[in-house]
C-alpha cells in the first residue's frame, strides 16, 4: 500500500503543478498539507477553468480549513461526481488515502470524463480501447490493462511511434532493458511532445504490479496529445476510401457512357449489314435459281445440237455432199455443257446460317439474356443462384461454330467476374448477420432482470467486443439502449462506407470551414475522374450532387 500510495502522490502532484503551471499559478510544493487547506484545490479548479470557490485565502484554524475543504466537497457534488465516504474531517485530517481518492476523483471524474463524455466506469475501458487500438500494428505489444502492459516501456513508445515516428525507432527496441525504454518514451513525450513527466521509469520497472490509476492519468495526456490526430488520421481514411469509390464510380459511369455509346453504333451498323446480307441473300437465291434454270436449258440445248449436227452428217452421206465443218469456234467440243460451279458450298452456308438460328445460339442467347437480368435482383443470393445456373448451362453448351464458342468464352468470364464480387458481398452479409446475431446474445446476457433497456457504457462495450477498432467514437445513443437501438448501433459501426454524416465531420476535422486542402487527400491527383485538376481544396458541397441522402 505504501508503494502506490508514493507513486500516486508523485504522479497526481506532477499532474496537479502541470495544470497550475500552465495558468500562472503557484505551483503545490507540499501535497498533502496544500490538501489539508483545501487550498491546492481551489488553485487546481481554477486552473482547469472551473468557478472560482469560495474560500479562506489564509486558513490557520481548523475550523477555517474544514470551512474550505467543505467548499470543495460541495463544488464536486454539485458537479454530479459521487463521493463515497469522503468527508471534510478526512482530509482536514490528513489520511492519505482519502486524499488521493478525492484527487483520483478530480482527474477522473472532472478532466479525462469531459474528455470521454461517458461515466467513471466506462472512462477506463474508453481509454483502454483507445491504447488497444492505437498499438494493435505492434506485434510486441498487448494492451490489456493499465498495470503490467505498460511495465516494459514498449506500448508507451508504440504510443508515441504510432503518430510521431520520426521521433522513435521502434524497431530497435525489445523488453530486454524496459527502464532503457521506458526513459526513451518519457523523455520523447516531454522534451518533443510537451507532455509533463507524470511516472518514473524505476517505479513502474520495478514494480510487479504497477499503479493503474497513475498510468492512466499518463496514457490520458497521450490521448489527449494525440486524439485530434487520430481524428484526423480516421477522417482521411474516410475520405480516401470515399474518394477512391467516387472516382472509381464516376469512371465507371464515363466508361459506361462511352461503351454504351460505341456498342450502339455497332449495333446499328450490324443491322444495317444485316440487312443488306438479307438482301443479297435474297437476291442470291434469285441468281442460282436463274442460273439453274440457264444452265438446265443450256444442257438440253447442246444436247439438241449434238443431235443436229449428227443428223447434217447423215444426210451429207446420203446425198454424196462434202461433209459439214461446222467453224472451230462453233465446233461441237464448244458446245458441250455440264452443271456450272458456282463456287457456293451449300454446307458451309448452311453452317453459316445456323450461327444466327441453331438450337446452340438460341441456348447462348438465354444464358445472354440471364447475365442482363442481374441489375434487377436486388437480393445478392437470388443472384448466386442464378450464377450457379447460367453456369450450368453454359457447361453443357457444345457449340460447333468459331463464333459461338468465342461467345461462349465471353459469358463465361462475365460470369466468374459477377460470382467474385458475389462472393464478397455475400461473406460480408453472413458477417453482418453473424455480428447482429452475437449483438443479440450479448444483449441477453447484459439484461440480467429482462428489463429490455441496458446502459450506454454496456453497449459501448457489446461493440467493442465485436468490433475492436471502434474507439470512443462509438455512438451512445441518448434514448433509451433497447435491443433495437443496441442493433441500429452496431450495424452503424460495421457500416463499411461512411454515412453522409461521417463524411461532413471528416471533412470538418480535416479542413477550415468545411473545406480540405487536396494536399490532405491520398492519391487526389490520381483521380482524374472528378475534374480536380488545378484546384486547391475540396468542400462537402463539391462531392454533395454524387452523394445519397
């Protein structure tokens, strides 16, 4: 008890003289006798920007610092803080214990729950979270309280490395020579950070079980340096994400236009050949029935020919004439005749033919057809299904012709795309069902008497065992917690795009009067697609016309 009594009076005492340092105020040189006079207490509400108090300037008497001690007391009832047997003889009196208590209260209850804006219980877990999550990249390093997950000094310096890296080489550092670290990270905070040295190296080393409540009032000046840039950091991963999305979806759309555009002059060319196919095809079938017709003629006419030509030849002999030459150009070898080759393979037309109307391309052209009516099933497992059936399908499909086939390829691909992207929407649902699910255990479990209400500081903690990385921002809605509520929460923090609402308090973090510089913005040179060429910054109204409300 002595020990974390010592610590505690080093710690609250470097942590009171901060705050009076920092308002010009005379600094506490003896602890527990400023505490006595409830003088250090009225300095220490001062310079935290409270009412001034009533007070003895000068209490000799006992009965004056009684007077004074009561005063405070009274002012940190009448602040809705719960003092538990805590009176003004305690401290007149000097019990140490007491007198830590009340100033454990202060920091606890009257610095660091403005700061979380939750109860004293549920401060220690927002803090918590906030240090599991700031060090959770830190292979080395496991947060799980505020006593010996600091002993080492490596999650104070993954703290610090997290925002400020050029500060500390992390990857230099093992728990081999924790007062080595620990000194390393006091010393980065105060000289680079601004950061008072609350603890001591040797205290916290040394100890088997380091003081929690002075750690904390430690990590909360760290959270206090820091929050703001995590909120920044946070708000830039939103908007980047945000961006990224727009500028693929605006491409997309562009993209969209331009093919659609193309495929339709395509199209009309295609009808336009279509029909003039159509046309000499008809007028092609006109020609071989002509041509059939001309050459059956000419076949009975040679053979007529033939004939005659015998028939002058039996005659010359019967009347001793001299036998009839016929020219050489008229001679009988010219004459002669077979069926004409039009150099038309009727299989291979026919083969052509069937490309547009065979059983195959009518087969394809159903699975074509299936693929077109994906945007209207809004449900992502009636669109497996019907991935798993055009896939089926187009399985059994044995087209013969070149051009099918490389259809078929075509679909195919379309397919394997759209069952990729199914795949992660799908596992995304069956997480979300598995969280609200859990979300609903959880809320059983809490609801001990079945009331059906829990409390803020309990659905904070229901999220934060499902979702890790959801910090003090988590929202505590003001109505009262039901199982519905509980669930609305829940699916807000495992939304995995921001709200509209998210995205103008990112866009107030990071920029000046809503407006955020381009320089704030990962890769916005890259997105060509937004028209930022030659701006300088980016408002919420920029992005309002792409945005739904």
């Amino acid at each position: 008890e002595e020990q974390w009594k010592r610590v505690q009076e080093k710690t609250f005492a470097k942590w009171i003289n901060t705050k009076l340092r920092k308002a010009g105020m005379e600094e506490v040189a003896h602890f527990y006798e400023e505490a006595q006079t409830g003088l250090m207490f009225v300095r220490l509400f001062k310079a935290l920007g409270k009412p001034e108090i009533t007070h003895n300037a000068n209490p000799r008497s006992r009965i004056a610092r009684m007077e004074n001690v009561t005063y405070v007391l009274e002012y940190i009832k009448g602040q809705n803080v719960r003092l538990v047997n805590i009176g003004s003889p305690d401290i007149v009196d000097g019990d140490q214990k007491l007198i830590l208590g009340l100033v454990w209260t202060i920091i606890s209850r009257m610095s660091m729950s403005e700061a979380f804006d939750s109860s004293c219980y549920s401060i220690r877990d927002d803090l918590l979270a906030w240090a599991q999550r700031v060090t959770e990249p830190y292979g080395n390093v496991c947060v799980r309280n505020f006593t010996t997950s600091w002993k080492d000094g490596l999650a104070f310096n993954a703290v610090i490395h997290r925002f400020r890296p050029e500060y500390i080489n992390y990857s230099e550092l093992t728990d081999a020579d924790p007062i080595q670290n620990l000194e390393q990270a006091f010393t980065v905070a105060e000289g680079k950070l601004d950061i008072p040295r609350l603890l001591d190296a040797e205290d916290l080393a040394e100890s088997v079980i380091p003081d929690e409540k002075s750690v904390m009032t430690y990590v909360f000046e760290l959270y206090k340096k820091f929050k703001t840039e995590e909120s920044k950091i946070a708000s830039k991963s939103t908007l980047n994400v945000f961006m990224h999305g727009l500028d693929w979806s605006v491409g997309a759309r562009n993209d969209y236009a331009e093919r659609a555009k193309g495929f339709l002059e395509k199209k009309a060319v295609l009808e336009g050949k279509a029909r003039s196919a159509g046309a000499l095809y008809a007028e092609l079938l006109g020609l071989v029935a002509e041509c059939e017709e001309m050459n059956s003629r000419l076949i009975v006419e040679s053979s007529r020919l033939h004939l005659l030509l015998s028939d002058i030849d039996d005659a010359d002999k019967l009347f001793n004439l001299r036998p009839f030459v016929p020219p050489s150009e008229l001679a009988l070898d010219k004459v002669q005749i077979d069926y004409l080759s039009m150099g038309i393979d009727p299989d291979a037309l026919s083969c052509l033919l069937a490309e547009f109307s065979g059983k195959d391309a009518q087969a394809i052209l159903a699975q074509h057809n299936a693929c077109n009516d994906f945007l209207a099933m809004g449900d992502k497992q009636a669109q497996a299904a019907q991935v798993a059936g055009i896939n089926a399908r187009l399985d059994s499909c044995r087209p013969a012709g070149e051009s099918k086939n490389r259809l078929l390829a075509g679909l195919r691909e379309i397919v394997a795309s759209k069952n990729a992207s199914l795949g992660k929407f799908i596992e995304c649902d069956r997480h979300h069902e598995w969280v609200l699910e859990t979300a609903k255990k959880l809320f059983n479990l809490v609801d001990v008497n079945k009331s059906g209400v829990i409390t803020q500081a309990d659905c904070k903690k229901i999220v934060r065992s499902l979702k890790h990385d959801v910090g003090t921002a988590v929202e505590s809605p003001a109505e009262p917690i039901t199982l519905d509520v509980l669930l609305r929460t829940v699916s807000r923090a495992f939304a995995p795009i921001a709200t509209p609402a998210q995205l103008r308090t990112a866009f107030e973090v990071l920029g000046e009067n809503g407006s955020v510089r381009l320089s704030e913005i990962d890769n916005a040179s890259e997105y060509a697609n937004l028209g930022l060429a030659g701006r300088d910054s980016l408002s919420y109204a920029d992005l309002a016309p792409h945005i739904s409300e």
